[in-house]
C-alpha cells in the first residue's frame, strides 16, 4: 500500500496531465494510467460505482479546483460557481439564445453574459450592456437583457445545479412569457 496522501496524489496526476497536455486524450490518459488515483477510479469504473469514482477522482480534483479559484474570488461562492461550472452555464445560456434569439452569436451572447456576471460577483459592477455601441452580435438581442432577468436565471440555474429547481423554473417561465412571440 502506498504511503502517497489524496493530495500527493492528485499532484501527481495533475502535473502528469499537464506534462502531455500537447498530446492526444489517449497520450494524456497514458502518461497518468499508473498514478493511484487512477488506479482507483479505473478500478471505481470496473466495479460500476460512481460514488466511488467521484470520491477517488473528481472530488479530489474538485478540492484542487475550489482552491485555486477562492484564492483570486476570495471565497465568493457564486464567483467561484461561473468559474468551475462555466461549460454548465454555457450551455444553458447557449441553448436559450438558440431557441428565443436564433443560431447566430449564441456562443458569444453566453460568453458575454459569464463574463458580466463574473464582474457583477466580483466586482459589485451592475449589468448593463451597450447596445447603441458599434457591435453589438455579443448582446443579447430578445431574452437576458437586463440585471434582474440575468441574476434571476443565474440563480436559477445555481439552484437547479445543486438539485432544487424551483428558482430555475420560475425564471424559465418568466422568460418565456415576458418574450413569447
């Protein structure tokens, strides 16, 4: 049995990661296949429990990760929500725009709105966009324009996150009501 504590461990993957990082998924998984760590979650896998693999990997990682961001949020908890769960918030953002708005800009219409919210958190500054300015395919066009529409389905989907739909469900139908053409 190894004498390596989870936070060596995860060290260990992580600097493997980054060592093949240029490389393919197949390379990279190789170059951290033998760490304990992933051992354990292989072996998680093999025996069918995601409890098991959550707690040998990516809870460990999750630690890491929580880390790093609370060091620059100083523990703003939904700061650090956009950071490590932004592709969550992406791709709820995205889709939205998609249905209400049309395929064009959506990705840059849900960057722009992590970014301002990100600012908001951080930064205490209001969100408000310029839509008089010179390019405006980042801007929300239909849906999510305002402060208050972004922070309520924000919340909704942090709340929805962590199993409680309710928020979400609420600033969904607002949603579609307020802009049902």
């Amino acid at each position: 049995m190894s004498n390596e504590t989870p936070s060596d461990a995860v060290g260990s993957v992580i600097q493997a990661l980054f060592s093949g990082i240029a490389g393919e998924n197949a390379g990279q998984f190789e170059a951290i296949r033998a760490e304990p760590a992933v051992q354990k979650a292989l072996a998680a896998i093999d025996a069918r429990n995601p409890r098991h693999f959550h707690l040998n990997l990516l809870h460990p990682f999750g630690k890491v990760m929580s880390g790093l961001v609370n060091s620059k949020t100083q523990g703003n908890e939904h700061a650090n929500f956009i950071l490590i769960h932004s592709q969550f918030l992406q791709m709820h953002f995205r889709t939205w725009f998609e249905r209400m708005e049309g395929n064009g800009g959506c990705a840059d219409k849900a960057s722009t709105l992590l970014r301002a919210l990100l600012r908001f958190y951080l930064d205490g500054k209001r969100i408000e966009f310029n839509y008089e300015a010179e390019f405006t395919f980042n801007l929300p066009q239909k849906i999510l324009r305002t402060h208050d529409e972004i922070i309520a389905f924000f919340q909704g989907l942090y709340d929805l996150f962590y199993g409680n739909p309710d928020r979400y469900l609420q600033a969904l139908l607002m949603l579609q009501l307020d802009h049902d053409d």
